[in-house]
C-alpha cells in the first residue's frame, strides 16, 4: 500500500540536508592541488586551444574540476533524496547489496534500483558492471524466495531517454524517474522551488 507524498516533507528534508551538498563542495575545492590536477592534463591540448598564460590555464583547470565534483556530489544528494521521498509513498529503502542503491515492492513486485545523475553516465563496459549488478542482486534475492518477481531499473535523476525497456533492465529518466519512485507525475517540477530556495540562501552566505 503507497501513502501520498506530502511535498512539506520534501521541502523539510531540503532544507535539513542541503547543507552536506555545499559543504561538500567546498571541501574538494580546498583539497585541489595544483600538482595533481597538472600531473592529469595534456600540455599539447593548451598549446593548440591558444591558452598560453598561467591565469587561463588556472582557470581552465578549476572550472573542470569543480563542474566534476559538483555533478559527482550533488548526484550522491540526488540519490539521497529519492531514497527519502521512496520511503515515504512505498516504504523504500536503502539497499544493502553492492551496486544496487534502492529496494521497494509494489504490487509484487521487487524493484531493485541503480541511480545515476544523468542518462549518459557510463560507457559499454560500465553498462555491462551495471547489468552484471543486477542480475547478482537477483540472485541473491531469491535465495530467500525463489518466486520473488523482481524488476531492475537503472533511474537517472534528470533527462530523458528514448528506449525504457533494455532486455536486462529499464531505464526512466527525469520525469518518469521520479514519477516511478513517487507516484507523482509532477514531482519533477515541484521539487524545484525548495532546491533554488536554499540555493539562494546558501549563496547569500558566502
């Protein structure tokens, strides 16, 4: 049985959580190393780009790195967040089997979870990781309950995809994610306005 979302328990968990992810993203700018990110960059890519001073070069190097880190951190806050409002509607949680990041059972069905920022997160052989997860998580599942019927689904946090059913797996992406997860077929929008608010809030902190 699923329980309507209440979306001030979204706009709660918001502005609780939302902190971890801007704390976050000040603790890996302040552990960038100039060294480091030197050691894993191509000098001939800079000469033919014409980047010729140390302030673009910099630059260049910083903005990389903390667009990386924040499409990293912010789709761990994601998945956060769809763990929570999952609980809520279907009593979800967080799986416990590696590679599989959420379980729930609706209409008897066990849907087993990957979650991932966006739809093109990976390549052939990161699809094939993704694929070999799902079917040990089935199998471990049924160790308990051989007639367990189960139902694998890669979820991406925004976008779209055009295919949903990939043999192994579905993929649902933007809206039909958090439509599948929540059983709100506008929760996709309505979580905007709780995340832009504490943005600007934790923008005029600083």
């Amino acid at each position: 049985m699923s329980k309507k979302l209440n979306l001030d328990e979204v706009t709660h968990y918001v502005e609780k959580n939302i902190s971890t992810f801007h704390e976050k993203r000040i603790a890996a700018l302040n552990d960038l190393k100039l060294k480091k990110v030197l050691s894993k960059k191509n000098p001939y890519l800079y000469k033919a780009k014409y980047i010729l001073t140390a302030q673009d070069i910099i630059k260049g190097f910083t903005d990389a790195f903390i667009s990386s880190q924040e499409e990293t951190i912010f789709g761990d806050w994601l998945e956060g967040l769809a763990i929570f409002i999952n609980k809520i509607v279907y009593d979800g949680r967080k799986s416990g089997i590696p590679g599989i990041d959420l379980e729930f059972d609706r209409e008897n069905i066990r849907y087993i979870i990957t979650i991932k920022s966006g739809p093109n997160w990976g390549n052939s052989r990161q699809v094939a990781g993704l694929i070999s997860d799902f079917k040990t998580a089935k199998r471990i599942l049924r160790t308990s309950n051989s007639q367990l019927n189960i139902v694998a689904i890669n979820g991406c946090c925004y976008g779209r995809v055009n295919k949903t059913d990939r043999g192994d797996y579905f993929k649902y992406a933007g809206q039909k994610f958090w439509e599948f997860i929540s059983g709100d077929t506008e929760l996709y929008t309505k979580i905007i306005d709780p995340l832009g608010h504490q943005a600007k809030e934790h923008n005029d902190d600083k």
